[in-house]
C-alpha cells in the first residue's frame, strides 16, 4: 500500500547568534538611500557604491531601491520582535531620501532596550527640524569630518562660502540640539583634518556634546588615498592632559575603544590597537588581514539586501523577494547569521 507523503516540516530557526549579536550591543544600519550632498573620499556608502565614484564616472551607479516605507517599517517590526534592539539609520544622507519622514514618522516601540539613531551630515537637519521632533528617535549622531569651509571642501567636495558651507553643517548640529536630548558628533581622524581636530574637540566640550574619533578603515574605495589615514594616538595623548578618568570597552564585536570623560562628556576614540572580534568564517577570510573592524554591524540596504561585512559583498544576503514576509526574512537573517558565525558568537565573551 502507498501511503500519501506529508509535507516535510520546515527546520527549526537556531536564533541563538542573532540574539547574542544583539546582546553584545551588535548594531542594524539601515540605509534609506546611497545618495548624498556631499562626497567625503573615504565613504563606503555600508558596502553599496559611494558617492564619490558616481561623481567621478557616472558608470558606476549604485544598486536600485527595492524599498517602500511600509517595507521597511514591516522588516523593522520584525527585527526588533527578533532580539534587534540598536538601530541606526545611515545612507548616503538619509534625510536626502523621500522615504526619511515616511518611515521615521512610523517606527515601531524598540521596546524597553531599543534605540534608533539618525546618522547625518548635518546639512538638511534646520529643514527637517519640525517633523524629526516628532519622531521616536533617541539620538541624531552628526559626522563632522571638518571644520572650515577650505576643509569641508577637501574631504567632501562641498564649496559654498560663508555661511553657506561649514556654516549649514554647524547650524544642522544647533538644530538638532534644539528638539532632541542625545545629539553626538563623529570624526574621522585624517590628514586632511589633523589641524582640526583639537578645535572640533572643544567646540564639542564647550556645547557638552559627546565626540568619537574614529582610525580609517580600509575598503576597496577608498584604497588610493589610505596615506591619509593617522593614528589616534595624538588624540589619546592630548585627552590624557585633560583627564585621568579613561577606560577600555570592548563589547564582544568589532573594535574596541577609549573612552574618556572630561568634566563629564564622553569621548571617544576608536583604536585599532585594541583589537578587534572576528567569528566564524573570519578565520578563513581572504581579506582578513586588512579588516579591523570585526563583525559588529548588520547593514540593510535600500535594495533589500543585508550583509555582516563593509569587505565581503559577496556575504550579502539578498531578502528582496521576501519583503512581503518581514517574519520570514528575520529567520533568514537569522540563519545568515549562524553560518555565518559558526556559532563562536557567544554572550560569553562579554
């Protein structure tokens, strides 16, 4: 007698790696679009092709947005019921998107532990003031890579005199003081700034802002100008004569860090001679010799793909074709992740 097949049950999804991804503070970067007004030499636009090589040759265009608002609020609404709890929203310039008031006017509750950040260059936040207020966001993070006119040129290719230049970015960071409580800087240490980083210093102690410092990491893109890069330990010495209160975290994925408080603002500094926490197919990474960061981030794009790695596109899962499933893609995602990490991803570590 032929008995009728039953349908195979389905595997179970091994959440584990995703959950201790999230509970060693591992961030989700959403990126709303890989398009932005200014064009720093070192982006690497979350793994997507940056602005500074659309502008030089129009042949290289980044991926197509795959994306409406509703998707992406129904895969964050996912992610958080998976374990998520940190989310930056990055780009390009996210509030260069159609889709930034959309969908940060409709973010789910992250829940007791969540957090959503805006990641921006300041230049469009006077203008978008009133409906960010509006927002669950916790904290607007402004990247201040310069400090003058002659410097936000060299590093951005951004050139408007006066108050038209480094004057709209500085403006943008008082703008999103005004309406949120959290507002933090991030600076690129580069030789085209060293002679403004002390001064971005204390213009972040003298408003109370906190500030990270962060060393080049290194990407295919950015490979012809890596003599820029310098070393933190300047900035780590000259922190030193101000405080004495400094401490090491290292949180069980990516880089270490200094931070120090001086008159109680947290600074910063990302070091790559702390360290860093590779997992699971790291070990056996072609391109490991280069990374400094680890696996710290997962990175949606506005295609709908996510990936663990700036370096490694090749690792980007795509969900596009299952967006209509946000449920369906978190175990996908969740799957990624534990093959990813071959299960050395363990709480353990902290």
């Amino acid at each position: 007698m032929n008995l009728p097949l039953l349908p195979t049950a389905a595997p179970a999804v091994d959440w584990t790696a995703l959950h201790n991804f999230a509970a060693l503070r591992g961030q989700l970067r959403v990126s709303l679009t890989p398009r932005c007004n200014l064009a720093c030499w070192f982006c690497h636009n979350e793994g997507d092709v940056p602005p500074p090589l659309t502008r030089a040759d129009r042949k290289h265009q980044p991926r197509n947005g795959e994306l409406d608002a509703a998707d992406y609020v129904d895969i964050l609404t996912a992610a958080i019921g998976s374990g998520l709890k940190r989310t930056y929203f990055t780009g390009g310039e996210p509030l260069a998107s159609p889709l930034a008031r959309p969908v940060l006017n409709s973010l789910p509750d992250p829940g007791p532990d969540g957090s959503y950040t805006l990641i921006t260059n300041g230049t469009l936040v006077r203008r978008n003031q009133e409906w960010l207020a509006t927002t669950r966001l916790d904290k607007v993070k402004v990247s201040l890579h310069y400090f003058s006119n002659e410097s936000l040129w060299e590093i951005a290719k951004y050139k408007k005199e006066g108050a038209g230049g480094i004057g709209v970015i500085l403006d943008g960071i008082e703008a999103a003081r005004e309406v949120f409580e959290r507002v933090e800087l991030n600076t690129l240490l580069q030789r085209e700034n060293e002679h403004e980083i002390l001064p971005i210093l204390e213009y972040a102690l003298e408003r109370r802002l906190p500030v990270q410092f962060i060393e080049l990491v290194d990407t295919d893109y950015n490979a012809g100008q890596r003599s820029s890069a310098i070393s933190a330990d300047g900035i780590i010495g000259h922190l030193r004569t101000l405080t004495s209160d400094e401490r090491v975290e290292t949180a069980g994925v990516g880089q270490g860090r200094r931070v120090f408080r001086v008159d109680g603002v947290e600074i910063d500094v990302i070091h790559k001679g702390l360290g860093r926490h590779h997992v699971g197919q790291c070990g056996t990474c072609p391109v490991r010799p280069q990374c400094v960061e680890g696996f710290w981030a997962l990175r949606m794009d506005h295609a709908g793909g996510i990936q663990p790695c700036l370096l490694r596109t090749d690792l980007r899962l795509s969900t596009i074709l299952r967006r209509d499933d946000p449920e369906a893609v978190m175990e996908s995602v969740a799957r990624h992740v534990a093959s990813f990490t071959d299960g050395t991803l363990t709480s353990g570590i902290l």
